[in-house]
C-alpha cells in the first residue's frame, strides 16, 4: 500500500510532492493566471443556508470570482505526472481530469461550509498568488449524509473551526476529498489570492 493512499484513506487528504510541479511552471501558471484575473466572472450564491442537492452534493452562500485559466494550467491538470499520483492517492485507476479553474478572492470573499460536485473524486488545490491560508474542514463528517451535514451547519455556523483546518500550500498540490468531506473557505482576509483547483472522477 502506497505511503499517499494511507494517507488518503486515513484522512482525505494527501500533500503532493512539492517537486511535482518545477518553479519555472508554476511561475508560468501564475503569471498566466495574473493575466486571466481581468476576465474573471462573479461566482455568488446568495441563498441562505446550504441546499442539498440530488446527487449528493451540498450548495451553500459563497462570493468571489471565477476563471477556467489558460493552456498552462490545463496542462497541468490533464499531466500524467499529476494524474498517475492522483491515482495512486485514491486508488482508483479510471481517475480522469473533469475540470479546473481558477478562483480569485479578496477582501471578505468566502464559501460557506459545501461538498463538492460528485464528480470531484479527488480535488487538488493551490495557492498560486497569494497567501492562501486554510481551508476549514470536517473530517468527521467523511462519511455523514446530507442531513447530518445540514444539522452540523444549523449547530455550528457555516464557517465551523471545531476541527483542524486543512492548509493550501503556496504552489504545491493538497488533494483533498472534496466531495464526502464537508469544507469550507472562512472570509479572505489578505488583498488578494488565486487559487488554483483541478478536478478528478473516478469513472
Ligand atoms: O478556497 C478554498 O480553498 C476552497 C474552494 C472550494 O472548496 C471549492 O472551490 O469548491
Ligand atoms: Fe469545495
């Protein structure tokens, strides 16, 4: 059993080798994401409460901005180098890249407590501007079903620091399960960040 899988299947979470990714192509992702930053979209749900979906998802109020990036950051995305640890970590071998973008915050900018599209078997974030701080997580709720997650949220605010946050290292890869374990990001308190997410399924 790989060291990266234990780590998976203990916690949900799993920090990538930080020499995955050469400088030299983080600064190349960066600096293409500078350049997207002016294009960026509104990303705003302002309906109170989170909203359980169908397929398991969780929906919640969230407000920052939004970019899909450039040909560098897709080339990250879709690399066999990152995908082969991203199946290694899981386990699942039909692992495939489902999508990335960028997400840009600022002041303020935040998304409350939410589970991820049931396709995100495994999200891979970083900071690539910016100091991204934590990220807060429930572990313990791994394997709740949306009710309790939603009883969790009346209970504890939509921004719950009970447990451990989860850090998002500066240009280095942090998966996490994003999809069982309910997160969140608490109001950005810095001027700026970008953070980078790339999406797997297992099909
Ligand atoms: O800001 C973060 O670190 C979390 C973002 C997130 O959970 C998401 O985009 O689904
Ligand atoms: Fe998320």
């Amino acid at each position: 059993m790989s060291e990266l899988n234990d780590q998976w299947r203990s916690n949900g979470a799993v920090l990538l080798p930080e020499d995955l990714v050469a400088a030299a192509e983080w600064e190349e992702i960066a600096a293409e994401a500078q350049a997207c930053a002016p294009d960026a979209f509104d990303r705003v749900n302002e309906r109170e409460g989170l909203q359980p979906q169908r397929n398991g998802s969780i929906t919640s109020p969230q407000r920052c901005r939004a970019h899909p990036g450039g040909p560098a950051l897709k080339a990250l995305a879709t690399s066999a180098r990152v995908l082969d640890l991203a199946r290694e970590a899981t386990g699942e071998a039909s692992l495939v890249p489902v999508r990335w973008g960028l997400k840009l915050y600022e002041p303020g900018d935040f998304m409350a407590l939410h589970r991820d599209d049931v396709r995100c078997t495994i999200t891979l974030s970083t900071g690539l501007i910016g100091d991204l701080g934590v990220m807060g997580w429930v572990p313990s709720l791994r394997a709740a079903d949306s009710t309790t997650v939603v009883e969790y949220a009346e209970q504890h605010g939509l921004h719950p620091d009970e447990e451990e946050p989860l850090p998002i290292p500066y240009r280095q890869l942090q998966g996490f399960d994003g999809w069982a374990i309910p997160h969140h990001r608490p109001p950005f308190e810095h001027d700026f960040g970008v953070l980078a997410t790339l999406c797997y399924c297992a099909l």
